[in-house]
C-alpha cells in the first residue's frame, strides 16, 4: 500500500528541515512494514524556488502554483497528482511521530477504514502540550455529523487523518473555498453527509504546533471561510438543507457570542436556547476548556 502526504508549502523554508526529517522517518517505517510513501509538497510561493533534496526526490517531489492560490486549491492540486491507496492532508509547520503514518496504515488496513483519526496534541503558547480526546465521550464524536452543525469541527487538523483516496469527494475538489481557514471542515462535513465512517485510533502521532500564524486560532479568519463553504453546499445534492441551515445558525450564534457583552451574551444564548445547551452538554461531558466558543 502507499501513502501520499500532500503538504501546501507557503514561505515554510524554517520548517523544511523538520518536515523532511520526518518524512524520512516515516517512509523507514513504512518501507520496513512492506509500505511506501509518497510526498507531494504544493508550492503556493511561486516566486520561491522550493526543490526537493536530491537524496530525497526518489519519494518527495514538488509541484508549483501558477500564483498564490490558498489551502483548498493547493491540497486539490496535489491530490491530482497523487498516486496513494491513502491521503494525509499535512500542514508545512505541523508535527508526526516517527512510525505515525505506519501505525495508522496498520489501524486503517485492519479496520478497513476509509478514514482513520488519531489522538493529537495541540502545543500551547508556552509550549506545553494538551492532549486532544481526553475521554470515551470526545472520542465516540469524532464521525458525529450532528456534532459538526452544532458544536464544530472535532479533528484539529488534517494532519491526524489518514483517507482513502477514492472517498475524498468529488465535491470538495470542484467547488472550492477562496478563504483559507475551513477547508478541512468542508470536508469531513462532506464525507459524513456521504455516509462515510471515521474510525478512530487511541494514540496521540501527531502535534498541532502553536505558531502565531496559525490560521485556525483566529475564529473570524475560520468562520469567514466556513460562511464561504456555505454558500457551496446548496449546490451538493446530498449535503440536506436543515443541515445547512443549522450550520449557519451555529456559526452565527457562536459568532454573535464572542463579540458580545455579557448582557449580550445572555440574549443571543437564550435566542438560541438548543444549540446554548448542546455545546454546555459538549463542554461537560468532554470535559474541555474549548468547546462552547470554537
């Protein structure tokens, strides 16, 4: 089997070294597990030279956009161009463990996934690490579609995810969002209105690093772009109607919420008084800091 590791680089040449060594790191350890790897960089800084190391272009080679195009169309042009049985969608600054796409290729092989979600840790600003799933109840919701419309996106990231090629959906690679921030969310929200199962592997492979770039620590950056994933999804015979009605109302509330003072708070809560005590539930039962206001 073979892994492809599609990673959009944008002015990333401080995390070059890491990410080669780990991608080195990896393909040792799926080669000695009878594997191999694929890694597609997609150059979104076409006025940067970016060349895959000589010793390294025999599995890692690069592709280049016409012009700075974003997240979503450089993920979707490295997908053109991948050859996997499984996709991993990594971020340029993110973070693998040595054998993680090793383990969950086994994972995903032996519970014949279509899609396959590690434990994660999300660095801090102080650098400490918090751990993503901390309970059976966190861990149950990671392919609950009603949780993504009322409380939100439970994977940090792509980069915790192994999919297999041939689900990803023909949707998300034609109908593009132009905000960077949501895409990930576009997607798993596509793949859970297809019906498609998440499993779940109980290992933290992979770390969020804390950067203060990070596009997906600025919620109106993030919610700008899901608005722009929602005016797609009327157009995706599928995606159900109230399910984008309730997404909408969701991401409005949480948005009214934040810029909100307390007295304000208080009134858009009890003007959505479901959704108020879905994410409280979320919240509690997770026994997360970080589930009302995401």
């Amino acid at each position: 089997m073979k892994i492809t590791v599609i990673t959009p680089f944008y002015e990333g040449d401080k995390y070059m070294d890491g990410f080669v060594d780990s991608m080195l790191s990896n393909e040792k350890a799926l080669s000695e597990a009878g594997h191999s790897l694929e890694v597609i960089l997609v150059n979104d800084s076409p006025w940067r030279k970016l060349e895959a190391p000589n010793s390294e272009q025999s599995f890692l080679r690069v592709i280049t956009n016409p012009e700075n195009k974003g997240i979503h169309y450089s993920r979707v042009a490295g997908l053109k161009e991948a050859t996997g049985d499984y996709i991993m969608f990594l971020d340029q600054d993110d973070i693998l463990e040595a054998d993680a796409l090793a383990q969950l290729l086994a994972a995903a092989l032996s519970h014949k996934s279509q899609v396959m979600v590690c434990n994660a840790y999300l660095e801090q600003s102080d650098g400490s690490k918090l751990l993503w799933y901390r309970n059976d109840y966190h861990k149950a919701l990671i392919g609950d579609l009603t949780t993504y419309l009322r409380v939100g996106i439970q994977i940090i990231s792509p980069g915790q995810c192994l999919v297999k090629r041939d689900v990803v959906p023909a949707f998300w690679q034609e109908h593009l969002v132009k905000k960077n921030g949501a895409d990930d969310y576009y997607l798993w929200l596509l793949l859970l209105a297809a019906g498609v199962r998440f499993d779940y592997l109980d290992k933290a492979l992979y770390t969020h690093r804390y950067t203060k770039s990070n596009l997906s620590k600025d919620t109106n950056i993030t919610d700008a772009s899901v608005y722009d994933f929602l005016d797609l999804l009327p157009d995706c015979d599928y995606f159900k109607q109230e399910d984008i009605f309730t997404l909408h109302e969701m991401i409005t509330y949480k948005n009214q919420f934040r810029a909100s003072s307390k007295l304000g708070k208080i009134t858009s809560s009890l003007a959505n008084l479901g959704l108020f005590i879905d994410n409280l539930k979320f919240k509690k039962k997770t026994g997360t800091g970080y589930g009302f206001n995401r």
